[in-house]
C-alpha cells in the first residue's frame, strides 16, 4: 500500500450506530441531571433513600431500566466496532436486503430498546410512588397496582428490540460470510 492509497477507516453502518450510541448516552445524561435536579429542587425527596429502596416492590424497576438503559448505550456503540469491521477491515458492503436488515437493527434497537427501559423507569417512578412526589410534592405512597397497565408497552418494545437485535444478526453473519 503506497502512501497515496486511501484506507476506509469507518464504514457507513458503524457510524450510524455511534450517533445513535451519542443520542443515547444523551438522552441517558439528561435522565440523570433531571433526576439530580429533582432531588435538588424538592427537599423531601432523597434519591440515594429512593434507590436503596429499589429492590423492594415497583421502585426496582426503576432501577433496572436505569441500567439496562446504560447498558443499551454500551451495545449500541459495542455493534458499531462490528458493522465497522465488516465495513472497514473486511470491505464488505451491506447492500440490498442486508441493509434492511441492517436499518431493522438500527431502528429496533434504539426505538426498542429506548422505549423498555424507559418505560422500567417510569413505572419504577410510578409505582413507587416517587413520580406523585415529584409532580405534586405528596407523601410517598407505593402504588404497586398501577404496574399492571406498563405489562403491555414495556413487553412490546422489548419485542421490538428482540427483533432488531435478531436483524442485525442476520446482516452481520449474511454479510460476513458472503464472499467478497
């Protein structure tokens, strides 16, 4: 290779998988500083009581979909350096039905899996009772029935995820053992 040959560094699937990790983790960061300026601004809430809490009844939804939601963010950026390796090391193109494959994997992942965890969240906060105190600065009453109605939408969207995940599973091995 001469000095003059350009060398692909990025491929176009891995960069749209690190601009939705970005958006992601940004949407993640404005979660934490709303939660931290809630705490802030309404005296009577206290979110490390809140959280050591979390695993008793509703309040540990919460709490899993607040990591599940950093750990999305992670695997977003994790599929990245795989759609980059096909792209850039390998030189294989993801065309044709491989990139609807691939955009099913995009959507699904981000839409998806944005939608459960924070659907987690705020049936964590609603349960709880946490979201009542926030809005109304009432006393902290757990509602543990109110749970039953995030059933659906928290499943569908894991669904929806699941999906995504086993579209990008298929473009990538598809697209790896192709030949070149």
């Amino acid at each position: 290779m001469t000095a003059r040959e350009t060398v692909k560094k990025t491929g176009v699937w891995s960069s749209r998988f690190i601009i939705a990790a970005i958006v992601q983790g940004a949407v993640v960061m404005g979660l934490t500083i709303s939660i931290v300026v809630a705490q802030m601004l309404v005296s009577n809430i206290n979110i490390i009581q809140f959280l050591s809490l979390s695993f008793e009844g509703p309040a540990k939804w919460f709490f899993l979909g607040y990591i599940l939601y950093l750990i999305l963010v992670i695997a977003i950026a994790v599929t990245a350096v795989f759609y980059n390796h096909l792209e850039a090391n390998l030189g294989k193109g993801i065309h044709g039905f491989r990139s609807v494959l691939a955009w099913v994997h995009l959507i699904g992942m981000n839409a998806g899996g944005a939608a459960a965890t924070i659907g987690m969240i705020f049936a964590g906060l609603a349960g709880s009772g946490m979201l009542d105190v926030v809005a109304g600065g009432e006393e902290l009453r757990p509602n543990p029935a109110i749970m039953d109605q995030f059933i659906v939408p928290i499943a569908t969207s894991a669904g929806l995820l699941s999906i995504g995940v086993l579209a990008g599973g298929l473009a990538y091995i598809s697209t790896y053992l192709k030949k070149s």
